[in-house]
C-alpha cells in the first residue's frame, strides 16, 4: 500500500514521515519544491511469526506499507509546483493529512484545525 503524507507546509508531515518510517530526512527548511521523500515501514504480525514457526517457509513477509513524504501544499504554491504535488498525490492509495495543532509565530496561516482541513481540502 502506498500512503502520501500530505498538509499545508511547516506541519509536521516529514517528523511523522521520520517516525513512521524510521528515517532521519531533513525537517527544518523541507520545501515543496519538487522533493519527496519514499520510506518503508515494515508491519511486523505476531501471527505471521507463529505461523511461520508452525511451518517453517523458506521466507516470511510482513506486509509493507509505502509512505511518500509530500511537500507542503499551500495556495501560494506555483502551477508548475503544484502539479508535481497533484501527481504524487494521484499516485497514493490513501492520504494521510497532517493538521498543524501547535502555536507558532514562524508558521503563517490557521490554526483552527477544522479550517485547516478544509482548506486543505479546497487546495486538493
């Protein structure tokens, strides 16, 4: 399954790119512009393990899940910017939003995270 993490820019969506898959990509300045980061993170069952115990295979696989670190969407994003971003975004599976729910002066825009989503929503 492939999963493209997706939000208004300075939200967090590489940290939890990070955490999800194990990575360590740079947060600080991360922009849209073009980049995208791809990790795996591998879903390790109790169940498959015991199955695997009980009869011995030449190979056990855990499901994988893809995750694509999208950059920022914002509407004061260039076209050209923002078509690289809508192919990324048609190429997942699923979309996971990650909703700003922290104060910061150095972030511009709202804070309300319903607001968020829907613009969010409208930029999509």
């Amino acid at each position: 399954m492939k999963i493209g993490i997706v939000g208004m820019p300075l939200t967090g969506k590489t940290t939890l790119f990070n955490l999800l898959t194990g990575q360590h990509k740079e947060t600080s300045a991360y922009s849209s512009k073009g980049t995208k980061n791809i990790g795996v993170a591998t879903v390790y069952d109790q169940r498959i393990k015991y199955l695997s115990s009980l009869y011995h295979p030449k190979k056990t696989t855990y499901a994988a899940i893809e995750f694509v670190d999208i950059g920022g969407i914002s509407p004061e994003l260039p076209t050209k910017e923002k078509v690289e971003i809508f192919s990324l975004i048609q190429d997942a599976e699923a979309l996971l939003f990650v909703i700003r729910l922290f104060e910061d002066q150095a972030v511009a825009g709202e804070e309300d995270p319903v607001v968020q989503i829907e613009n969010l929503k409208c930029e999509l």
